[in-house]
C-alpha cells in the first residue's frame, strides 16, 4: 500500500481520498515547483482527518525557502468517494527550525524501515482506537516514512507527534509573539529529539 502522505497514492483508495484532500495545495512535480519536506498526517477517528507540512523551494538562483501548512478536512473523507473540502492556514519557517525538525524528523521516518533500529517509530494498538500519525520524510536524497497510533507518553514517537502537533499549532497561530514562542519550544524539542535519537543510534 503506498503511503498515506504520498501525493499520488494510485489504486490505494483511502490514501487516494487522504491526499486530494490533504495535499491538494502541493504543487505538481516540476523543475522550479515546491516540494513536500516533512510532513505528519493525523487520523482520529472522532474528527476530520488533518495534516501539516513543510514546502521547500529548492536553492537554485537564491537561498531555499521554507512555508508550513495545516490542511484540515471540513468532513471525514474515510467514507468518501471524492476529495472533500478543507481549511487552509500556513506561515513562513525559517531554514535554522526547518533543519532542526528535518534531523529529528528525518532519523525517526528513515529508522522506521529498519526493525532492529531503536528509533524506529513503534505502533501501540489500543481500543477504542486510537489516533493514528503517518509521517514523512523527503530531503537529503533519502526517503522515509513511518506510523504510530496513539504512541505511549516518553517515547521517541510520543516525541515526534509532539512535534507535529506544535507545528500545527505554529501554522494556525496569527500573533507573531505567540507564533514566535512556539518556534522556540519546537526548535527545543527537535533538538532534544535528534540528540536522544543520536545518543542511541546503534
């Protein structure tokens, strides 16, 4: 099945529907479009489904620039045939943050491929169900993708939905003082993150 946050997830239906809603803002592939850089998909089975993103315009002529986006579905589309409407918000980033969360980020999603890593992103199965976060990773020439439902407190994957909630929270915020305090708590986190996934890297 291909993953949920890929823009074109082809016979695989619910990510279908996930993506034409989710990422219909992603610019198709092309030499001087925007690409998708991490990006976190949220499922709660009591809401509409959501995501938030980082868009990089690649370096060519000027320096990379970075914009984060929160997609939010108006209404479910797990039953949908179609893509459903959505809310839209999104900020600017700065490169020294969106290279802070692409090491956290990136560590996590490329270690969940590998079953004996311990920073794999782990999956704890609860009822009633929990919300599910599907994460990737797009940069430095590597791929990676992961999920976790509802992951217990103190874990490294309790620590990357942390993040992407906060980035939420970054995108939705309008006053820049209060925009400018999350930056710092996710630029804390995201270094936090990639030293304990450092300290224990095989």
């Amino acid at each position: 099945m291909a993953p949920l946050t890929d823009p074109d997830p082809g016979a695989a239906r619910t990510a279908a529907r996930l993506s034409a809603t989710l990422l219909s803002h992603v610019p198709p592939p092309g030499e001087s479009a925007e690409q998708l850089y991490v990006v976190m998909v949220k499922q709660d089975p009591r809401l509409p489904e959501e995501a938030v993103y980082i868009l990089v315009t690649p370096p060519r002529l000027a320096p990379a620039q970075y914009r984060v986006m929160h997609v939010k579905a108006r209404d479910s589309v797990a039953f949908r045939v179609d893509a459903a409407e959505a809310e839209v918000t999104e900020a600017p980033i700065d490169g020294e943050l969106t290279h802070a969360l692409a090491q956290s980020w990136g560590a996590m999603t490329v270690g969940a491929r590998w079953p004996e890593r311990e920073d794999r992103i782990g999956r704890t199965m609860k009822w009633p169900p929990g919300v599910e976060y599907t994460f990737d990773y797009r940069g430095d020439n590597v791929y990676g993708q992961g999920d976790t439902v509802s992951p217990s407190a103190g874990t490294c994957s309790a620590a990357l939905v942390t993040l992407g909630e906060l980035l939420i929270q970054y995108a939705d915020e309008r006053d820049p003082a209060k925009r400018g305090a999350i930056r710092e708590e996710l630029l804390r986190q995201s270094r936090a993150l990639a030293a304990r996934l450092t300290a224990r890297t095989p």
